[in-house]
C-alpha cells in the first residue's frame, strides 16, 4: 500500500503543470475531491495499522505472556479470555462463533466506510460533470441566440461566436476536470481498499483457524454433522440437553482449575507443614537440652544447699518445667490434628469429582 501511494504521488508530481490546470478549472469541487481522497487514503492506511495491536496481543496471549496493549478488535476475546491466561482451556462451538462474528461484523464497519468514501469520490465527479455540462449547454444558447447576420460583417459575426464559446469551453474544462480528479481517486481508493480487505481477511483466517484448534466440538454438533453427511445419521441432541452437557464440561473444566489450584495450596502447606515440624523439633531439642540443664542445676542447688536460692524460685523452675512439657504436647497434638483436617478435606474433593463425573454420564 505504501509502495502505491508512492507511485501515484510520483505520477502527480510528474503531471504537476497539467493537474493545476485542470484543478483551476473547478477549484472548490476539485479541493472537496482531493480532500475526501487524503481522508480516505488516512482512514484505509488506519484500518491496516490496527491489525498490528490485535496480533501482538494474540501472539502474546498464545505465548503465556503479558500483552503490552490492549486489543479493539479482540476486546471481547480479551475480556472472556483474561481469567484463564497461562492455563489449558477449550471454548464451545457457540462462544467461538459468536466471537469470530463479532469480530466479523467490527471489520465490516470499517469496510463500509472506505467503501462509501469510494462512491463519494465518483459521485462528486459526476456531480462536476453534470455541473459543468449544464453551463455548457446554457452558455452555448446564449451564444446561439446572440448571432446576427442581418449585416454584411462576416467577420464581426466570427468575432462574437468566438468570445461567446469562451463560456461553453469553460463549462466542458469544469465537467472533464471533475470527472479526472473522481474517478482517478476512486481508482487509488479502491486498490488501496482491495489490499486492506485482503489483510483483514488473512487476520480473519487466521483469528479462525487458532479459535478452531481450541473449540470443543459437542455432541449436538457431532449429531449434526452425521445428519448432514449421510441418511442414515440420527438426529441431533436436543438443544436443552446440549446446552446442559456445555455447562457440566465448563463446571468440570472449572473444575479442574480449582483442583489444580487446591494441589498448589495442598503443596504449599506441606511444605509448610514440614518446616514447622522441623522448626517444632529443633524446638523440642532445644527444649529438651534446656530441661537437662535446669535438672542438673535443681540438682546441684538442692546437693550444695541451695547455694541461696529460696523455696519460690524452686517452684519456678519446676513451673517452667511442666509448661515447657505442656507446649511440647500441645504441638504435637496439633501437628496430628491439622494433618486429619486436611486429609478429610481431600475426601470431600474427591467425592464431589466423583459426584460430577456421574451426573455428566
């Protein structure tokens, strides 16, 4: 496109002298023409442009990446398909046609509009032609009815017809003109549209042939599929019972991610289950080496008379004792209790998969 648009630019440049001439003759319709032509080469060159967001996006979202941009085209797709970024998913046969007809439809509009600014551009040529064949055709009548040849004077005769057909030249300069500068901009919007249709619909096969390799086909569809290849295919699935079986394989599918995310809870407390049972018997070490070394130094106190020490600070000693042995049972007992916890949480998963699985049978 760019190449093109260079072309033209160098053939106009070349064909400079010969094009003023020609926009002198109309100039206000001639400057309406050469500004809808620069608005319609901005908006196509716009159009093209915009595919390149929408495919970074997708490449990124493909690749489990975080896109820099967000998408126009694809905002939908975005929004429906931002939850599950960085996970396994499938889409139903209907969320991926609605999908690519949305997208279908936006890339229509903007078709529409270049398409519309190539008729405007022939119908102002037109518009001039008729303008100026309609001052030609006056002006010719007045020249017409201005001719006398009542007199013997040929050449005054001449003279007069040939400054009143300054007028009809005028006119027919005026019609030509407008019609060069139309119909060449419909010519440069056209190719230019051409090859913007072209992008669009390669984004188009392509968004289609990736949306194709995630879309789970259902079983509605597999009936309807059989139906139209032979005649001896059964009849399809209800619709209330295909949309039943969509949402079971969406709820399982769910499902799935929230078991995977369990499994990493699950992980992440056995890891920290198994740092606090290291941390607790470093502690209950600790606490033991620590309860040796008070017994030795109640024993030596009690062996050397008490070395000054009165009845309450031995209750103290033998207090902090049963404390630390009393901290030392509390953990344990609750180190056995956290683990049934989470075992009977497993269970109850496991029957609700269990469960699901029989009800989508």
């Amino acid at each position: 496109m760019a190449l093109f648009a260079l072309a033209v630019a160098l053939i106009a440049a070349v064909l400079l002298p010969s094009l003023i001439q020609a926009f002198l003759a109309n100039p206000a319709l001639n400057g309406l023409i050469l500004f809808t032509l620069l608005l319609g080469i901005w908006f196509i060159f716009r159009q093209v442009t915009m595919l390149g967001p929408e495919v970074a996006w997708l490449e990124a979202f493909t690749a489990n990446r975080a896109p820099d941009t967000q998408p126009r085209l694809l905002a939908p797709m975005a929004r429906m398909l931002g939850e599950r970024q960085g996970g396994r998913f499938t889409l139903s046969t209907v969320a991926s046609r609605s999908l690519l007809d949305g997208v279908g439809t936006r890339l229509d509009e903007g078709r529409e509009i270049s398409k519309y600014l190539i008729g405007l551009l022939i119908f102002l040529g037109l518009l001039g032609t008729f303008w100026g064949l309609l001052q030609t055709v006056s002006s010719i009548g007045t020249v017409i009815s201005g001719l006398s040849f009542d007199n013997a004077d040929v050449a005054g005769v001449f003279g007069n017809l040939q400054a009143g057909l300054s007028a009809p030249l005028s006119g027919m300069g005026m019609a030509f003109s407008s019609s060069l500068f139309g119909l060449a901009g419909s010519l440069v919007l056209g190719f230019l549209e051409l090859q913007a249709g072209q992008a669009q619909n390669r984004f188009y096969t392509e968004l289609e042939d990736w949306l194709a390799g995630i879309t789970r086909l259902s079983s509605g569809a597999l009936g309807d599929v059989e139906a139209g290849g032979g005649s001896g295919g059964g009849a399809s699935v209800p619709v209330y019972i295909q949309a039943l079986l969509e949402q079971t394989a969406e709820n399982i599918e769910r499902l799935q991610f929230t078991m995977a995310g369990a499994e990493e809870g699950r992980k992440l407390q056995h890891q920290q289950l198994v740092q606090l049972t290291e941390r607790i018997v470093a502690l209950t070490d600790q606490m033991r080496t620590e309860q040796q070394v008070m017994l030795r130094l109640a024993e030596s106190l009690s062996n050397g008379g008490g070395l000054g020490l009165d009845e309450a600070t031995r209750a103290h000693i033998r207090n902090l004792e049963l404390y630390t042995a009393r901290l030392l049972e509390e953990t344990t007992q609750g180190r056995i209790q956290s683990t049934q916890e989470l075992r009977s949480e497993i269970k109850i998963l496991a029957r609700t998969v269990a469960a699901l699985g029989d009800t989508e049978r």
